[in-house]
C-alpha cells in the first residue's frame, strides 16, 4: 500500500470544502426557517430526491402535505419532525 503525504496546503484545501458545505447547510436550514411552507422543488433540493421519489412518500403517507388548487406545499416543522420519527440509530 502506497503511502501518501498530506501537505499544509492539502489541510487548507480541505478546510475551505468543509466550511463552504457547512456554509450550505445552514443556508438551507436558514430558508427553512424564514419560510412558513415549501414548494416541492425546494424540498426535493432539501431531501435530495427526485420528484417521483417525493410523489412516491406523497402517495405512500410518509410525508405530510396541503394541496390547495394545484400547488403541493410541505410545513418545514412536520418534515422535521418526519425525519426525526424515521430516525435509525443502530448500535454496534
């Protein structure tokens, strides 16, 4: 196995791609909060998943929503809490 060296510059490097998706986060987490509800592209850009997926836990009751007319809007709170409930902490 080759051994590699990491540099001062590496250590750096690697900081500012830590703080820049840190950043992200809590960009995110800070929309969230100033918004009373979301539309489904920004929770698919939230969750990370596709609008099928999205319309897939719609159809199946694991994710809460209000449809008024044809727009689909999702409270941030009750996606917290849905997240919280679907918690899985396996121990070793």
């Amino acid at each position: 196995m080759a051994t590699e060296i990491i540099t001062t510059d590496d250590l750096r490097e690697f900081k500012i791609e830590l703080l820049d998706e840190i950043k992200k986060l809590l960009k995110i987490r800070a929309d969230m909060g100033h918004k009373r509800y979301l539309k489904s592209p920004e929770l698919m850009k939230i969750l990370k998943v596709s609008s099928g997926t999205l319309q897939t836990m719609r159809i199946n009751g694991s994710l809460p929503y209000t449809k008024i007319g044809g727009i689909i809007f999702y409270d941030p709170d009750e996606i917290t809490n849905v997240m919280k409930e679907n918690s899985i902490h396996n121990k070793f």
